[in-house]
C-alpha cells in the first residue's frame, strides 16, 4: 500500500511539474503576442516608423529582455508557487512557448516573418540553456532529506592514518572520489564522489579517543531534484561500504559501529549537502536587517555611480566612488571569510 501511494504521489507532482512548464509556456507565448501585435500595429499607433532611440528598444532591446529575462522570472515565480520548489526550466518554457507561438505564427503571418522569429527561437534556446544554469544558481533544486541513503562506522585508529589510506590514488579510483577538502582544523576529511550515483564521505577524528567516524550519503541527482531513493542506491551503497571496511579490514584495523541507520553524523552530513544544493533566492530569510541594509546601500551605491557617469558625465566623481565601493566590497568579503 506504501508503495502504490508513494507511485501515485510521484506521478502526481509529475503531471504537476508538466502543467507548470505549460502555464509558463502559455504565459511566455502570450507575452510573445502581444509584442508581435504591437510591432505590426506601430505605423497606425504612431502614424508612421518609429524614431531612431525607440526603434532600437521595440527591435533590439524588448526581444533581449523577452528572451533572456520573462523566462527567468517565470521560472522563479513559478517554482517558488509549487509546494515541491522544483525547478520549472526557462528552457522548458522557451521551448513551449515557442512551438505554441509558431502554431498561430505560421496561419497569421507571412513567411519572412516566421524567418525572423525561428531566428528569435534559436537565439532563445541557447539563451534558455544558458538561463537554466542561472536558475539553479538563484533557486537551487528539490531536494528531501529522505533522498538520502546514509552509511556509517567507526575506525580505531588515527585521523593521519586514515587520511593517508583513502588518499592512495588506487582507492580514490575504485571508490569513485573525484575531490576531497581537508579541514586541518578540524581533523576532518570531506570527500566528494561520483559513479553511478552521488555521494559525499566524510572521516572526522573522534580525538581524544584514537578512532574516527566515516559518515557517509549517498543520493540520485537529476537535473532539477533528488531522485527519491531506490533499490540501485541501497546497492550502491553496500559496494561503496563494503569496500571500504575491506580497505581497513587488510591493513588490520578494527571496525565497529557499523550501520546504515541515520546518525547524528550522518544527519549533519545531509543537511550540509542539501544546503549546498540550496539557491540565492531561499538563502534570503537567513538574511539579517542588517545585512539587507548592506543589499540595499550597495544598489544604491550602484546607481548613484551610473547615474554620475551616464547621466551627468561626472566621470571624476563616479570613477572615485566605484573605487570606494570596491574597496569596501573586498574588506566585506574579507571580514565574512575571517568570520566565525
């Protein structure tokens, strides 16, 4: 019964992923319409062809910010609005936009102007492949915590030890490691790893005791979520594992507290990789007033140095403020680094 609610639960958010990308689509095409009527529309409007300035904003600039920022604010308002937060592609909705609009296209208009906006769905490809990285940047991806396939066991023997076994080259191979960061600080070893699946290992010293925890997760990336668990990640799982444990188990090193149940370990080791798949956008609640304010005077600082120089052609006054900010934007990222 747990089974069959959990495919219908998938098949669900599924159809409602699909029905999102389509709205978008539909938005998007709508918006396309209305463009495209007002640039037929322009001789009877304005009695004539439009002056130089506004003729390069209605041909060159609106079909830029059409192309390369309604998707994207699509994609987040939309994502943003499904309980699942699942990414809705700007490419998605490029691509059902414009097969919708060429539908109409092709019945209302004639043939060099479907030219012209086959040429506009080729530049909004490329221009959606390229949104799409950017909206995972800004949104992140879905993720749950029981995605995650945890594995865990305690070694007893030193951090130095175990740290200088699992960097032999001919483990990291067979493992699948494909970096690794080490917190000397900390005594904590992070390695990052990828074969049929994801998954992160991390090896902490449990000093003063001589032993370590190794903590590991595994997971199912897609391009826009976590795949819930399956039966090829529990397998994957107990290959990684295994051969780990056999790493130690020749070199003589005892092992215990070995399981596949949740930790305390493997808890933190999960939230940190799902805070590491969150976006820009769900980052912003952590965001204190204070920090808001520092947002806020830096678009203002932004905009009084483009309006100083664009406007007022007051180079000397722009130039001396942009150095300013930057200089205060170096010590910020500074200070943030050094911070706690």
């Amino acid at each position: 019964m747990q089974a069959v609610k959990s495919r219908f639960s998938n098949n669900f958010e599924l159809v409602r992923w699909v029905t999102y990308v389509f709205i978008g689509g539909a938005v998007y095409a709508s918006i396309w319409q209305v463009y495209a009527d007002f640039l037929f529309g322009i001789p009877q409007i304005f009695g004539g062809p439009l002056p130089a300035p506004l003729g390069l904003i209605t041909i060159f600039v609106l079909p830029s910010v059409l192309i390369f920022v309604v998707p994207l604010f699509l994609s987040i308002i939309l994502t943003r609005s499904k309980p699942e937060k699942q990414l809705v592609p700007p490419l998605y909705i490029n691509l059902v936009a414009f097969a919708w609009f060429m539908g109409f296209a092709l019945i209302r208009y004639t043939a060099d102007i479907i030219v012209a906006f086959a040429l506009f769905g080729i530049v909004g490809f490329f221009g959606g492949t390229l949104l799409n990285r950017v909206a995972i940047y800004l949104l992140g991806i879905a993720v749950n915590p029981d995605d995650f396939e945890s594995y865990s066991f305690t070694v007893q023997t030193d951090f130095k030890t175990v740290q200088s076994m699992i960097e032999i080259e001919k483990y990291r191979e067979n493992i699948g490691i494909i970096r690794s960061e080490l917190d000397e600080e900390k005594s904590v070893l992070t390695l990052i790893g990828r074969g049929a699946y994801h998954f992160v290992l991390e090896v902490g010293s449990n000093a003063p005791s001589v032993s370590c925890a190794i903590n590991a997760a595994f997971y199912d990336r897609a391009d826009w979520y976590v795949k819930p668990k399956s039966e090829g990640l529990k397998e994957s799982v107990e290959a990684v594992a295994s051969y780990l444990k056999s790493i130690f188990e020749r070199n003589q090193i005892n092992i215990i507290d070995v399981g596949s149940k949740e930790t305390p370990g493997t808890q933190l080791l999960v939230r940190s990789i799902m805070d590491e798949m969150e976006g820009v956008i769900p980052r912003y609640r952590q965001v204190s007033r204070i920090g808001w304010l520092k947002i806020g005077a830096l678009i203002g600082a932004v905009i009084f140095i483009g309006v100083s120089a664009f406007i007022f052609r007051d180079l000397p006054t722009s130039i001396g403020s942009f150095i300013v900010l930057l200089l205060y934007v170096v010590f910020e990222l500074r200070s943030g680094r050094e911070g706690p």
